[in-house]
C-alpha cells in the first residue's frame, strides 16, 4: 500500500501566536529586500509588466486646469426617481453642515462646508429637461436609489445623459434600506444592486448606504460620513467645461421698469441673474445660451461680494460664524434679497403701528417719517437749493454734471483766490518743485514714446511711475495746449500763477491717467507717419502733447494703403553714419566668448575664446592678486572647463533627464496654469474683467434685455437656470456631421427627416437629422432608417459645436412614450456650410432600334438636355452587358444613341444609375421648455405617424407604390428557319435532322412479354412477400398514432395544470403588492402626487 | 425666439484685409461701407456692387485645397497672401496656394520675408510640419510675372505663446535677388550690406538669388530682405526693393523721362506707390545694400522680440489660441499694429494688456486667448 503524504502544516490565521507572527511582517519587504528578490526571471519579469500596464493605465490626457484660485462651489446634484428621498438628504446635509433646517428647497442651496471648500446643493426633480441640464453643470452626482424597489428607467437614463456631455463624479446612494426586514435579503440586495451600479460606471464605484429616517432625517453617522466623502473627493476636468463659462444662476430678477410692464404686459423683460461663474473667463460681450430659453447676448455683468465666502485661510478650524448658508429662492430664516442687499423681515419697534396715538421715541419717529416720504430723494434733491455765501446765488437744480463741476471750480476759484495771498511765503517751496519738474522734462526729452514714429500729430508719454502720469498736473494731460508750455519761462520766472483757474480746472478734470491702452483702445488715435515734418529730432514736450489736425491725405504713409510695413525715413536713417550711434548697438549683438552665457543656443560655443578673455582679464590683476587667489581662480576655470567638456563629452545633459514624456507635458500645463494666475495679479479689477474676462468662482449678476416675458412670468425655481457660455464660432448655424448609435435599448429604429430632439453643447434643440452611410469610401449614401446595432452619419442643421462633442438624443421630452427615453447617442465629426449626402437614382429605358455595339435608347428621358447631361454616363442592361451614353437623337426629344460592349437584345431593359443629393431640412427649434407654464409638456414638431395618429388620418400612398402581381408571360421563340440553299451545302453533321412526330407507338414498346413457369413463380413470390411487408406497416402505423394521442392528452393536462398554478401564483403575488402600495400610501400620507407618479 | 444675426459695420477701405481675415476666423458677418467714396478716380470696388462703395461679407467655411490665383499688378503677391498665411493653418483640409503676380516691391511684404520671418514664427504657435513657400520666378514692379507656392498644414488649436526674451542678435541671413539684370548686381547689394554689418557679428550671410529665363518674370528688378535671429529665435528683418523712378521727379530729366515711359507705359505716380515717402530709384545698387542694412539697424534698435511686419500674425495667433496667457514683446507699435488690436477687439473682445518697459524701451502685449479651434477640421 503506498504510503499517504504527512499532513501539512497549517499556519495559525488567529490567537497570540498569528498576533505575534503578523508584527513582524510589516515593515519585512522593507528591511531585507534581498530575500523578497524575484526567484525566477519569468516572474519578475512579469511582475514589471503588470506594474507598467496599471502605472500606464492610470495615466489619463494632461489638461489645463483652468480653475480659478478661490474655486467656485462645487455643484452637488442629487438626482433619482421620485420617492427615493432627494429632499431629505439635502435638508439633512444642509443641517450637518450648517447647521440649519431648511423647509423648503428652491434653486440652488450654497453651503460652506469646509476651510476651503463650498457645496452647491441641488435637486433634481423628475423632468428629463432638468436631468439634461444638471447633468452639464453637475460636478458631483449623487445618484439616489430606492433599494427596496431597485433601479429605475430614470436613473439609466440619467447614466446616459452624463456619459454623453462628459462623465462627472457619480457617488450612489442607497435609501429605503429600512424595509428590508430579513437581513439576508437585505445584503443579497446590496451586493445585486452594487453589481448593476458598477458595470454602469465602473468597477469600484463608491456606493453609499442610507438607512432608515429619524425624525425625518437620516440617521448622523451616516450622513456625517457621506458629507466627509464628499468634502475630499477631487475633480477632473471634463473637456467641455475646461473651455466653456457657464453658471448655475442661484436668484432671478425682473429689473423691467413695472410701469411698462402695467402698460404692456407682454413685453420683453430685462431680468438679471445671479449666480458663481464658472468654467472658463466670462468675457464681457460674449453670447450665452440659456438652456430652455434660447440665445442671449449679456448686457451687462457686474460682480458682486460673494454671499457665501471662504473664511480666510489663517484659521484652522471652521468657526460657527463662517458656516454660511446661502440659498436665496428657497426661504432661509425670512431673508430677502435685493439687487446689492439683504433684507431681513422682523416685524420690529420701526414698523408703523395702526394705532397713531402710540408713544414713539424720537429716532423711531425720524425712521418713521421716512417711510412716509412721498418722494424720492433724487426728487426732493431738484427741488432743493443751496447758498453757500451770503452774497452768492443760491444753486439750484443741480441737473447734469457739467453743470455741478462748473459750480465746483467757482468754489475753487475763489478758495484759490484767498489762498494766494499766502502764497509769496511758500514761494521758494515751488521753486524747488519747478525744478524738479524741468529735470523731468530734461529726462524725457532723450526717452522715445513707445509709439512708432514719433513726429506725429499727437505724441504718448512714458510713464516713469503711476504717479509721475497720473498725479503732477504738468505732465498728466497729454493734449494739453502749447499755451501751457509757457509756465516756465526762458529766464526761469514763474508764470504759473497766472493762470490758476485753468490749471486747476485742468486738474479737477484730468483725473484719469492715459496709458497706452486707452489710447489705443479708447480712442481712434492713429500715428502715421510724416515724414515732412522737421521735429523728428527735436522731441520734446511741446511737440509731446500736442494736437495737431493735419490733413490726412498731404501725409504720405503706408498705413493707408494697408499694410503692415511702416517705411523707415531717409532723415533717420542718416543717424548710422554716425560712428558713436553705431557703437551703441553693440551690445545688442552676441559675440562668443564676451557675453555673459547665453545658454543652450550657443551651439558652437567654443571656449577658446572664454579662456583668451579670462587670460587678457587675469593679466591686468595678475599683479593684485596673491598666489593663493590666483590659484582659486585657476582651480574655478578649470572646473568650469571640465564641465563643458563633460556636458559635450556626454551629450546635451538635458534638466528634464529622467522624466518621462508625460511628466514634462504635466510640468509645461502647470507652469501655464501658474502664469495664467499669476499674470493678472496686480491689475485691477476692470482691467483683468477686460483682458481675461470674469473670472471663474466670483459671484456676478448678469443683466439680459430682451428676455421673454414667460421666463418671468412662469418662473419656477425648482427648475435649473443655466448660463452657458458661447464661443465665437458657437453663435452660427450650420450643417453639422455626427456620428451616431441608436440606443441599444431604445425600442424602434429612428426615420430619416423625422424630428428629433438633441441635446448637444448647452443647448436642447429640435432638428430634422438625414442618416447616411459611407459606402464605397466614396460617397455618403442616405439611410431611410438608423442601423439597428451600427454606427451611422447623421447630418442634420443646427448649432456649429467643436468637433468631438458628445451629444445624446431624445424623441420627446414631454410625455412617456417609452420605457426608455434616450433614443440614440453620439459625437460630432464635422462641420459643413453644405452637406453631400446621396440617393440612388435608376433611371430606365428600353431600345428601339438595336445595332451591332450601338443602340437607340427611348424612355429614359424627357428632353435632349437631360441627355445632353448625362452624357458620358455608364449605363447597363439587366443582362449585365455594359455600355455609355452617346449623344441625343434630335427627332424624338429625349431619344439617345448609347454604345455597348456587345449586342444587346431589344427585350433589354437598360438602367443609367446615377446619385441625387440630398438636402437635410434647415430646421432647428430650441426646446424652451423654461417658458412654459408646465415645464415638462415641450411640444415640438411631430411625425408624419404621430400627426396621423393623434388626426385619425389615412396613409395616402402612391398607387405607383403597390405591389402588383408579376405577370411572366411565356416566351415563345420561333423555329430555327435554315434555307433550302444552306441546308443543302450543309454537311449531314450539321444539317437538320428533319424527323416528324410519330403518331403511333412504336413496335418496341408493343410487344408481347411472355414469361415461363420459373420466372411466373419468382414474380409470384415477391408479391406475396411485399403484400406481407405492407400489411406489417400498416399495423404499425395505427399503432403508433394511438401511442401519440395518448402522449398528447397527458402533455396537454400538465400543461393545463402549470397554467393554473402560475395564474394562482401571480394572483398571491398582485394581492400582496396591492396591500403593501396601499399601505405605503396611507404612510407618505403628505405627499401622495410624488408617490402616485411611480408606476 | 429668432436671435437676429447681428452685422458688424465699419467705414472706409482701409484695413480691408484684416477685416475680412477676422470676420471669416471670427464667424461674424460684416458691411463695410464708404469704401473711397471720396475719391473720384478709383471709387469703391467696382466688382461689388452698384456703387461699389460698400459690401457685406458672410464667412462661412475655410475650405482649403489646391489654389491658383493670379494677383493683380496693383498690389504685390504679399498683400494677398498675408492674410492667407493666418488663414491656412484652420482650413478643412491642407492648403497648397499658387500665386501669381509681382514678389517683391516696397508696399507689401515681399515672399522673402514671409518665407524667412512670418512662417518659421508658425512653429512657435504649433504650426510646423510641412509649412513652405517656394518662389518658382521672380517678378517685380511693374510687370509682375512671379509665382509662389504655399503650402501649410492644419491644425487642431494654436499654442499659446510667452515670448519675451528678446536675447542677442546671434546671426544674420539675408536674400538678394535680381532678375533681368546683371547678377553683379546681387552680389554689389551682398557686398555693401554685409560692410556695414560684419563690424557687430561675423556670422552674416546674405544669399544671392538670380533668376534667368523663364523664372525671372517680366520686369527687371533686385531687392535685399534681411533677417536677423537672435539667441532665443526671435527673427527682426527688413527689406528694400529696386523700383523704378517716380513720374514726378522725373520732369527734371526729360531724356530720362522718355526713357523711362518707352519702358513703362504704365504711369507710375497715381496710385499706390505715391504713398511712398522715400525714393526707391537707387543710383547704385551699393545705396539699396545700405539703406537695407541700416533699416535693419534700426529695427535692431527697436528691440523686442517680434518685428514690425509680423506683429499681427503674432497678436492675432495669441488672440486665437487656448484660454491661456500668451505674451510678446514689441519695439514699437506700427499704426497696422493698433489697428489690429482695436479690429481684435471689436470682433473677438480680445484686448491686450500693453505693458511700456521703460528700461528696454519695448511694450510687452499681453492678452488670454479665445480658446478658438478649427472648426472645420474633419474628425474621424
């Protein structure tokens, strides 16, 4: 018997000794390496492998960060059917962060949530527009799940939408969890559900666990653990809204005079809205499109302080006082927003009592006596005069502002006057600042404007410091007039008392510094060049700041005749013969060996210069220099030496050795980031909005004229408002090529040209799509109906959007039609002015007179000039003999002479195929489901069926359509006729065998058979032997029948049986579910509409 | 709710080019009005329309493909193919241009430069693989004959550019033509412009160009374009061309007169050329070799890291590229300069941040992109 192997050992997996075993393996791979070394070269070889492809596999396309330093709040959306608690985990969340029980939800809710975090909360309610929107702007989606019903079409849908504008962050969350009373059933659901949940997003998505309510909230482990999860995930920027601005709008506003609208109702509004911007800069005048409402162009942006700030980043714990919350439409502890303030309604001392007898106090009376003020303050102010001296005239109606300034320098006049007699004292004071101010002019005299050419009309100024332009009344105003020049006088005394009025006139008005940037973008401002004018050598402040009209057409420029060449005048040119100017520019130039290095672009640096140099240099300190020195010196250049040597020895050694190609792209996208950043910095506000546009993260309000009425009218916060940002090529129309998927689970194929709604960019549009195929990598050829499980090309006319958009279609967004909305999905390829999609043409005809290789073909078209264009074509007969288009016959109009490759036969039927370009309709209607009184009841165009359908109307068809039967009529070919003649010379092999029909049968097929008695008794036998077979059959067959009626009548009771136990079982089943919807009913109590909707 | 196409307006003739080259990038649709209504001998554009004083322009695609356009005698192949060069890189597919018409004259840039300055500035945006201009002939003022051929890739989206280190002017290149002349005078031009700057830099080298035969066009003439790169590549260049004298001066001579009208029937003094301040009619070619030479000096002296006829394409590619700071450095802004920067306002909403530096006497432009890409491109 052979002997069984000893029982292996078992290793303890728990108790002290497993304790004590699992202590010292922690750090083991760390301290001796060697022993953890691969065993075999296969397997570490492998190992690498596996660790490359997931390092590799990680990696994902650097882009741009275009975040902006202090981010905008991160858009929270929670999203699900209705009934799975949308609400109530907001509130609850809102309540953990801030702290604060919300009762209702409207719009946007902003929560700070952490030092340098803040969330956005919003609810998505069952509109399939309002998942569309949300899932644009969306930067986390928490994805509500009832567990104890499982998922619903909604959320699919919903998957759908996201993976087509641009997969943000999706956490799910798990409700209901406390129906489950069984355990088992419990974690068995779980882990399905989390199955489903990850192959729809990926494997390891995070799925979170609610259970059940307390106090109508859910329990605050739990969502104090969801609120962790969601204060330090990250975010990856999606394509879309890395070059898009858009915002959330979290308030509206009407700012339409109400008198106009008293007047007329329906007028167009002007309504500001409010809200973070996000995405990339918004620049001033750019085109927006708001989702549901249409294209907008903004009139006016302004930003405002952020309602809901980041507490400065010193402190290190949140403080009660910073956890703001910020939710303007939902109604947040009575407070009421205005255009720039914050109301907050307390029905306090100041509120006027009915009862007038009440004792007041002497400031609640003041503020009461301003509530009755029957007009404005601007009102009251015309009315209003003020006398400043006893002798003055009292000013009144203070209506424009030249007005109010002219009074303002009379003031200054006279204050000027009286000032003067001190004047003579502080005399010797201005002097020195006189001088002062010459030296300027001294310096400025040598330093050139930065403006070409610069004897022109008018001349810029540098400016040494803000405050040497915007500040010193001398030098600010650049037009100032030649007049001025005279303050300084050539002897040295001092004019510039004389005309104090002006000056400070001139110094009231010119408060604003002109920089080279107004001048060239706040005037038309334009330096041509003069070449007859002596100055140009002679610049100096007089000629600076004057303004000269001169006659545009004595100048002789080139900047007008349009081009970039400025010619160089002869005069200027005439200062290189000068040696000394010359000179100057030397150092412009790079000589090796002089210059301090010049790094990499130095590729023939040799250094026998450097060293001919240092030589030269050392020689004349030779002398100063101690031994040891001189040694130090010797020993640096030495090295330096050796450096280069080696650095040319070695190759190029590159600062970026070692770093793999996506690390330098990384490091080249942030170094741009920080510059982005950081260039601006110092600019004010005005000028970055003007430059680099407003930026992301700052609160604005941005004011729209020409908004529809309904958008006011029939405003409901429940419903998102987006503001998406438009690029300049995103304003136009035209044909844009997709390449599109009919959704695998969407029911029926989709018809050419029969409307259907794309979500594409910001917009949700309406639009007539032609699908083709390219075939024959030759032409785009149109489909009557999509594939069923293929990619197509659509064409369809609508707004240009950059190649490589997603977009995602529905048929309808009104009713529920279908079980699952999302009809087809796909991505933008290209985009045209003109599309070239094709139809095949056949066109048929028949010959009339047939030839040799030429044919007369009639009926295949009407008049000489078809013909005449369709010459040159292939044709081709059904029998597949191919053949050309000749000429037009004259006589009979569209007859044509047509060769062929052989001889046809006139029964031929000949075809001409030929391709006919199709147009897809211009046909585009925005979905604007914003201005309808019930958001979800868009309508937009219908389909032939539809219209048919909902009109009870018939079909009309083409009765050149129908099927007819196919009449085949037999041929009848006539007898081969050979003449006598030829017959006759014919040899007898192929002469015709001319044999008539006999009439009776034939002498073989008469005959008698006689058999003898042997063969008798053979036939005999074998007839009794078949007779024997046969009757055996016959037995059988009955037999066997029986057998199966019998096997059929049993089946058929089993059968009967299952029918009704599987009847039995559902009717159980239906009751059970009636009672628990009953039940389920009675507990919602409140809110019975939501829950009815859940079919 | 019909959102009306808007119309951007503008006035005069000037400036056409830009406005167009804009209008197609931008996609806005433009009138121009009042095109030289007060001129009495050329008013408007006679082929537009009624008056010829105004038009509307609607861009629509930028299709690219084989081109051959023959350039009138008026103005010089450059001014037709500047815009082009800013317009190619975004074309559905590769643009390969013929032009036909005059290279090289003192008004528009000659194919020189935009061989040697405007294009090899392409690949700093990203627009580098298979850009060229090959000159077939030569042609000069007044008779033309010349013909180039462009070619240029497309691409997605620019780069944005931070070009600010002017650095030293490491070395000089220079091309000198000449057609229907003795090639002597190529190599006199060479010679007295590489005088005046071998006393900064040894590394000059002033090619020269002569044509025969057929490749020479049909009007004689010889020009210079020099170019100068520094050691961060920035590229300052200038040019000068050989035309003929002008009508006015040319009263004084009357033998000179009837000789010059024997060779060309075409006036010179109306038109274009009267724009002219300087006169090109040098004596000798050693004058044109200097004069270039000095030109280019002072445009040394300017500074900066972008030269005066490729300030444009530079503004305008900052203009087009990601929403990215991009940045350049300028000597001085030309009157075409501040044009361009007012039209890039107008019809991108773009505007520079134009920062003096008073120590380098240079303006530093600085701008964010419009995130623009070509949207005519075709993905597959």
């Amino acid at each position: 018997m052979e002997q069984s192997a000893p029982k292996a050992h078992r290793a303890r997996n728990a108790g002290p000794k497993a304790e004590k075993k699992k202590k010292h393996t922690k750090n083991l791979e760390k301290n001796n390496p060697k022993a953890f070394a691969p065993k075999s070269g296969r397997n570490a070889e492998r190992t690498a492998r596996r660790n490359m492809d997931l390092g590799q596999k990680k990696l994902h396309v650097p882009q741009v960060d275009r975040s902006a330093d202090e981010p905008p709040p991160i858009i929270v959306a929670v999203v699900g059917p209705p009934g799975t608690g949308k609400t109530t985990l907001i509130k609850s969340l809102v309540k953990r962060f801030t702290k604060h029980n919300l009762t209702e939800i409207n719009g946007p809710v902003t929560v700070v949530s952490g030092k340098t975090r803040r969330l956005t909360f919003i609810e998505c309610n069952n509109d399939i527009n309002s998942m569309v929107d949300i899932g644009k702007v969306a930067d986390l989606v928490l994805l509500l799940i009832d567990a104890s019903y499982g998922f619903e079409m909604e959320t699919f849908e919903f998957l759908n939408i996201l993976q087509s504008h641009g997969f943000p962050k999706v956490m799910g969350v798990l409700t209901h969890l406390d129906k489950f009373k069984d355990s088992k059933r419990l974690r068995k659901t779980k882990k399905v559900l989390k199955q489903r949940f990850w192959t729809e997003i990926y494997q390891g998505a995070k799925l979170f666990y609610l259970s059940g309510l307390i106090n109508g909230r859910y329990p605050k482990n739990e969502i104090m653990n969801l609120s962790r999860f969601i204060s330090v995930m990250k975010f990856r920027p999606l394509i879309w809204r890395n070059t898009h601005p858009y915002m959330l709008a979290d308030r509206m506003e009407d700012l339409t005079d109400p008198e106009k609208v008293r007047v007329e109702p329906k007028c167009d509004r002007t309504v500001s809205l409010y809200g973070y911007l996000r995405g990339t800069n918004l620049k001033a005048n750019s085109k927006v499109h708001i989702p549901g409402v249409g294209d907008l162009s903004i009139e006016n942006i302004s930003i405002l302080p952020d309602p809901c700030p980041i507490p400065d980043k010193t402190r290190k714990l949140l403080n009660e006082k910073h956890k703001l919350i910020y939710a303007p439409m939902s109604d947040v502890g009575g407070i009421m927003y205005d255009k720039d303030a914050v109301y907050i309604n307390v029905p306090g001392a100041f509120t006027k009592s009915q009862n007038p007898d009440e004792e007041v106090g002497y400031g609640e009376k003041m503020v009461q006596n301003l509530q009755d003020a029957s007009q404005t303050l601007e009102e009251t102010m015309k009315g209003s005069t003020l006398q400043i001296f006893n002798s003055s005239k009292p000013l009144a109606n203070l209506e424009e502002e030249s007005d109010y300034e002219s009074d303002m320098e009379e003031d200054f006049q006279e204050e000027d006057e009286e000032d003067s007699d001190d004047e003579d004292e502080t005399d010797y004071e201005s002097e020195v600042e006189e001088v002062d101010a010459n030296d300027k002019r001294n310096r400025r005299k040598v330093r050139k404007p930065v403006v070409e050419n610069e004897n022109e009309e008018e001349k810029i100024e540098y400016a040494d410091s803000d405050s040497d332009m915007g500040l010193d009344d001398d030098e600010e105003d650049p037009f100032e007039d030649d007049d001025e020049e005279v303050d300084i006088g050539i002897d040295g005394t001092l004019h510039w008392k004389e005309n104090l009025i002006e000056q400070a006139e001139k110094r009231f008005n010119s408060t604003k510094r002109v920089n080279l940037m107004d001048l060239v973008y706040n005037t038309d401002y334009m330096p041509y060049d003069n070449p007859e004018s002596e100055e140009y050598e002679d610049v100096d402040d007089s000629d600076l700041f004057k303004v000269k009209k001169v006659d545009n057409h004595k100048i002789k420029s080139l900047a007008f005749v349009d081009t970039c060449k400025v010619e160089v005048p002869d005069e200027l040119l005439a200062e290189w013969e000068d040696e000394d100017t010359l000179d100057e520019l030397a150092s412009r130039f790079f000589i090796k060996g002089t210059e301090e290095k010049t790094g990499e672009n130095d590729e023939e640096g040799d250094f026998e210069d450097l060293e001919k140099q240092d030589e030269t240099q050392e020689e004349q300190q030779e002398e100063e220099l101690t031994l040891e020195e001189q040694r130090d010196i010797n020993a640096k250049r030495k090295e330096e030496l050796k450096k280069k040597f080696d650095a040319q020895y070695d190759g190029e050694e590159d600062e970026d050795e070692g770093k793999t190609f996506y690390e330098t792209q990384k490091e080249e996208l942030a170094r741009q980031q920080q510059m982005n950043r950081e260039e601006f910095e110092g600019d004010s506000p005005e000028v970055r909005a003007q430059i680099e546009g407003y930026r992301a993260g700052t609160y604005v309000r941005i004011v729209f004229k020409n908004m529809p009425c309904e958008f006011v009218e029939l405003f409901n916060p429940e419903y998102p408002v987006i503001v998406g940002g438009l690029l300049a090529s995103e304003e136009q129309f035209g044909f844009l090529q997709v390449r599109i998927k009919k959704h695998r689970w969407g029911r029926k194929i989709l018809k050419t040209n029969d409307p259907l709604i794309f979500s594409l960019g910001w917009r949700r549009f309406q639009t007539m799509p032609l699908y083709s195929l390219f075939s024959e990598a030759t032409r785009n050829r149109m489909l009557k109906y999509t594939p069923e499980h293929m990619h197509c090309l659509a064409t369809f006319y609508g707004p240009i959007t950059p190649q490589n958009t997603g977009f995602c279609c529905l048929q309808s967004v009104s009713e529920r039609k279908e079980a699952f909305r999302i009809a087809a999905t796909g991505v933008v390829l290209d985009i045209d002015r003109t599309s070239e999609v094709v139809k095949k043409l056949k066109l048929t005809g028949t010959p009339y007179k047939v030839f040799k290789n030429t044919a007369f073909v009639k009926d295949m078209f009407t008049s000489s000039l078809e013909v005449a264009k369709m010459e040159g074509a292939a044709i081709r007969t059904v029998s597949g003999i191919r053949g050309q288009v000749k000429k037009a016959l004259p006589k009979p109009e569209g007859y044509f002479r047509a060769t062929f490759e052989d001889k046809i036969l006139m029964s031929d039927i000949i075809f001409l195929r030929a391709w006919y370009p199709v147009k897809p309709k211009k046909y585009y209607n925005p979905v604007t489901s914003l201005l309808l009184q019930e958001k979800t009841k868009w309508k937009g165009m219908r389909t032939n069926g539809q219209i048919r359908r909902e009109e009870n109307l018939k079909l009309e068809q083409n009765k050149d359509s129908f099927y007819k039967p196919i009449e085949r009529k037999t041929r009848r070919f006539n007898k081969l006729q050979i003449p006598k003649s030829l017959a006759s010379s014919l040899p007898f092999a192929t002469k015709p065998k001319l044999l008539s029909k006999r009439n009776k049968p034939s002498l073989l097929t008469r005959r008698a058979v006689v058999k003898d008695a042997e063969e008798k008794k053979v036939t005999h036998f074998i007839n009794q032997l078949n007779t024997v077979r046969n009757e055996k059959a016959a037995k059988a067959k009955v037999k066997n029948a029986e057998k199966r009626a019998e096997y059929i009548k049993k089946k058929k009771a089993v059968e009967e049986m299952d029918v009704m136990k599987r009847k039995e079982r559902a009717k159980e089943y239906y009751k059970q579910e009636g009672q628990k919807r009953a039940r389920e009913a009675a507990s919602a109590g409140g809110r019975p509409a939501k829950k009815a909707k859940k079919q | 709710m019909v959102v009306k196409k808007e119309l951007l307006k503008f006035q005069g003739h000037n400036h056409f080019r830009q406005r167009l080259v804009l209008a197609t990038l931008s996609g806005k649709s433009i009138r121009i009005q009042n095109i030289r209504t007060d001129d009495q001998e050329h008013t408007g554009l006679t082929e537009i329309s009624y008056t010829g004083t105004s038009l509307t322009y609607h861009p629509g695609v930028i299709s690219g493909g084989a081109i051959n356009h023959d350039c009138p005698k008026t103005r010089a192949i450059g001014y037709f193919l500047e815009p082009l060069v800013a317009l190619a890189p975004f074309c559905k597919t590769p643009l390969s241009l013929t032009l036909n018409g005059i290279t090289n004259d003192n008004i528009d840039v000659s194919v020189d430069s935009i061989r040697t300055v405007l294009l090899p500035q392409l690949q700093r945006f990203g627009v580098s693989d298979g850009i060229e201009l090959k000159i077939n002939k030569r042609g000069a003022v007044p008779n033309g004959g010349g013909q180039v051929t462009f070619t240029c890739p497309i691409v997605k989206q620019l780069k944005p550019v931070q070009f600010t280190d002017s650095g030293l002017i490491k070395r000089i290149r220079g091309i000198a033509y000449c057609t229907r002349m003795s090639p002597q005078m190529a190599n006199r031009v060479v010679e007295s412009a590489r005088g005046i700057l071998t006393r900064y830099i040894p590394d000059v080298y002033i090619y020269t160009d002569v044509y025969k035969g057929n490749e020479s066009g049909a009007s004689p003439g010889y020009a210079l374009s020099l170019v100068a790169e520094s050691t961060t590549d920035a590229l300052i260049s200038t040019e000068c061309a050989y035309q003929p004298r002008k009508k006015a001066k040319l009263q004084e001579f009357d033998q000179s007169k009837m000789f010059q009208e024997s060779v060309n029937p075409v006036a010179e003094e109306e038109g274009l050329s009267s724009m002219l301040a300087n006169d090109y009619n040098f004596p000798t070619p050693e004058d044109l070799g200097v004069r270039t030479a000095r030109q280019l000096l002072t445009e040394i002296k300017k500074g900066g890291t972008v030269d005066t006829i490729s300030q444009w394409l530079n503004l305008l590619f900052i203009t087009l590229g990601p929403e990215d700071v991009g940045k350049i450095r300028v000597g001085a802004l030309s009157p075409f300069t501040i044009q361009y920067l007012r039209d890039l306002k107008t019809f991108f909403g773009t505007t520079f941040k134009l920062n003096p530096d008073k120590e380098t006497r240079t303006v530093v432009l600085t701008s964010v992109g419009v995130g623009f890409t070509n949207i005519n491109k075709k993905v597959t």
